[in-house]
C-alpha cells in the first residue's frame, strides 16, 4: 500500500515550486522586520516604481523621480540609479565588499556563494535589506517631499540601523574572529562620538576662558574701584606735580 501523506498531495495540487536564490537574503534573520517586506516586494518586482505606474496608466512619465536619467524600474532603482549607486559603494566599502557591480541580484548571489563566515553574510544581507529600503525610502521622499537626503546622511543612517538591529538581535554563537570583524564595524560609530564630545569639550573649555576672562574686567567697571582710584591717583599725581 503507498505511504500517504499530506505533504505528497499538497506538491502534487501546486505542482513543481519555482527555485528562489533570495529567501536567505529576505528572510535572514538579522534583517531589520520593515526592511523584510520591502526587501520581499523588490526581488519579486512588485514595489509601484515609477514605470510600473506608467504602464498601468497612473503616471504621466516612467523617469527615475531621483536622477530623472532612465526608467524607474527596480533594476535602476537597485542599484544601477547613480544616486543609490554611490549609496551601494559606500556601504560595499564598510563592509569590505570587493565585488564591482550595483546589481543587487548579483551582489546577492556573490554574497550567498561567498566565502564568507555565516554571520558576515548575514550581516551583509542585513546592510543590502537596510540599503533597498533607505533607497525604496528616499524615492518616497522625493515624489511626496520634492527632496531626499544626501548620500552621506543616507549612508550614515543605514549603518546606524544596521549596528543597532544587530546589536539587539546578536546571535550568541559568534565566533571571536567574527565579533572582532564586527567590532571594526563599529569603530566609525564610537569614534564620531569620541569627536563629538572632544569638540564638546573644547567648547566648554572655550567657554569657561571666555568667563574667566570677561569676570575681572566685568566685576572692577561693577566696583568702580579701580577706576576711581585710577582717577584719584591722577589727580592727584597732577595736584602734586
Ligand atoms: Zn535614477
């Protein structure tokens, strides 16, 4: 008699299931929650860019709100848009990301066949899942606003979240070599903390000179003994004379 099974039917009724290469990067557990779903809309090619309006009639044009260069379809947006492109590279660069290419399928497939620790590419999953919503992100930005942030601000906020989720979901079997990679990650954050608070520092050494200068001079025009002094000295020093 044939071993029955639930399973065996439910395949049978659906039929051969279509081969994925990116659930490791949408579903990766470091992965910011919001940043999931964007990341899922994007590899299937259902976010609302600019050209999927067109074509469906709801926008008068099919340009890239952020360059106005090409098409917005997702393969611009991510990452071939110059805007997003320079984003990508920077974030590539953090990381330590040789690979030179803005295509994010090629990036995610150079990252899934890595030769890479688990966590490094999950960490590298979670910088492209960030990167694809900051992009996704600025886009809105640009058609509801008329503005989007700069490269630098956009880049600095991706780190930020980034550290920060992995900060607060970190696995504990990290190897030391990879907490020690990680930590590298976070130097850029500590140190622009550091020059905050030296230049912190120095204003408030600035401003306690500026005081302890201006007090003996406030205090004797307060007192009026010096000058009175002054004054009765040269009087009488021209009396005398
Ligand atoms: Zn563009």
């Amino acid at each position: 008699m044939p071993h029955y099974s639930v399973k065996t039917v439910y395949e049978k009724i659906i039929g051969p299931k279509p081969v994925i290469h990116w659930d490791n990067m949408v579903w990766n557990w470091l992965n910011i929650p919001k940043n999931r779903f964007i990341c899922w809309l994007e590899v299937q090619g259902r976010l609302q860019t600019t050209a999927n309006l067109a074509r469906f009639g709801v926008s008068n044009t099919a340009n890239c709100l952020i360059c106005g260069q090409a098409d917005e379809d997702h393969k611009h947006l991510f990452f071939a848009c110059p805007y997003s492109s320079r984003c990508i590279s920077a974030l590539k660069l953090w990381l330590g990301i040789s690979y030179s290419t803005s295509n994010l399928k090629q990036l995610m497939r150079f990252i899934a066949h890595g030769r890479m620790s688990k966590f490094r590419k999950q960490v590298s999953f979670a910088m492209l899942a960030a990167a694809v919503y900051a992009v996704w992100s600025s886009r809105n930005s640009c058609f509801w606003n008329a503005s989007f942030p700069t490269v630098q601000n956009m880049v600095a906020r991706v780190k930020k979240n980034v550290r920060d989720r992995i900060l607060f979901v970190l696995p504990k079997n990290v190897t030391r070599r990879d907490s020690l990679w990680f930590a590298t990650l976070l130097v850029g954050a500590v140190a622009s903390v550091f020059v905050a608070v030296g230049l912190l520092c120095m204003l408030l050494q600035l401003g306690s000179m500026v005081a302890k200068i201006s007090t003996p001079m406030e205090g004797s025009g307060h007192l009026g003994l010096s000058d009175s002094t002054m004054v009765n000295e040269m009087q009488g020093g021209s009396t005398r004379g």
